[in-house]
C-alpha cells in the first residue's frame, strides 16, 4: 500500500494515527484499519484460505459488521486485506454456534466476545495478531467487560494462552463446541481492572 493510500485512509476514518506493525518480510508495514462493507470480499477470501474447515456465509460476516462496527478491523498491507478481527459484546459462557446469525447483542452481554481472528501466513510473527488482541482488551476493559472470550481453533490454543486465556470447561459449553470440531477449546481471560457486575 502505497504512503499515499495511506493517507487517504487516514483522512477518510478521520484518524490521526494508525498503529503499524513491521512485516518480516519486508515488504512495508501492515495496518489495522476499521472494517468497511467494502473491504468484505477480501475478508471472506482470507477467511476462506485461512479457516477452510470452518466456512461461514457472508451474511455472517455482513452481520457482525452491522451489529458492531467497533469490533471489526482489517489488517492491511502492500498487497491488500491481509487479516481481520471480529469482535462483538456477548454472554460469557455462551458460545455462538458456527456460521448463524446472532440477530441482535443481547441486552445482558457479559463478556466480549473475539468471533475470528485470521491472518494470512505472510504477516503472521509480525506482532500483528498480538496488537489486535491488545487493542480488542483495552476496549473490553473500556467499555466495562470484566472478561474477554472465545473459541480457539486451528491449534491455536498456545497464541492465546500467551495472552491470558485460560480453557473452560463443562459438559454444556463442550456441547456448544460441537459445532466446531473435537480440537475447538473454550477460552476466556479475565481482565484486570474492570469490577466483574455485568
């Protein structure tokens, strides 16, 4: 992505700064940037080339963008989306099953929840996939989730244990899980900070 475009994005979302993370590959730094209707063809393509064992509509995606602006990022580099985040407020220990609409954040949400996280293997080790999860943090903690949640996937269960996230288990959330496959593991990290009263 050229200096330029840059620019233009940053003048477009009326951000005065956008946190960059160098690619080891050398080739420029990629961006984590808000999430457009735009950009969700892209977004598919890397979900399909990173969770092939996972699909899901784009309705589902078009779904999280609509309910939750704030929780949805693209990661972009020279060569265009290289990852995306989802995120939304949800009910701590209540998983979403795979590929369905949610229809509304419930009114009760506990928790925040971190729906996909996928990176495209040229910018993984670049601390990309660590600065979202820092970022999606701070704004849980902001906006007063005691806890942050998800499903880990795709031997991920180390990346985030890393950053906090413990495995939870019990026989309904296993149940839930039933949607993934027998790896997926229920993850949650509580959040320093923030009284836990939701």
């Amino acid at each position: 992505m050229a200096p330029e475009a840059l620019e233009e994005i940053r003048a477009r979302e009326g951000l005065s700064e956008i946190r960059a993370v160098t690619e080891a590959n050398g080739q420029g730094a990629a961006f984590w940037l808000p999430m457009t209707p735009a950009d969700l063809p892209a977004v598919m393509a890397v979900a399909e080339e990173v969770h092939p064992d996972y699909p899901e509509d784009a309705a589902i995606f078009a779904e999280r963008l609509t309910l939750h602006p704030a929780g949805c990022l693209c990661l972009a580099d020279s060569q265009g989306v290289a990852g995306y985040v989802l995120s939304h407020p949800w009910r701590l220990y209540d998983i979403p099953a795979l590929n369905a609409l949610l229809g509304a954040i419930p009114a009760g949400a506990s928790a925040y929840y971190v729906h996909d996280l996928a990176l495209l293997p040229r910018t993984r080790g670049t601390g990309a996939a660590s600065e979202i999860v820092d970022r999606l943090a701070d704004q849980a903690r902001a906006s007063g989730f005691a806890a942050i949640a998800l499903v880990a996937v795709n031997r991920s269960v180390g990346f985030w244990q890393r950053h906090g996230f413990r495995e939870t288990h019990d026989v309904a959330l296993d149940r839930k899980l039933a949607s993934y496959d027998d790896a997926a593991r229920y993850m949650t990290r509580t959040l320093e900070g923030v009284a836990a009263d939701r």
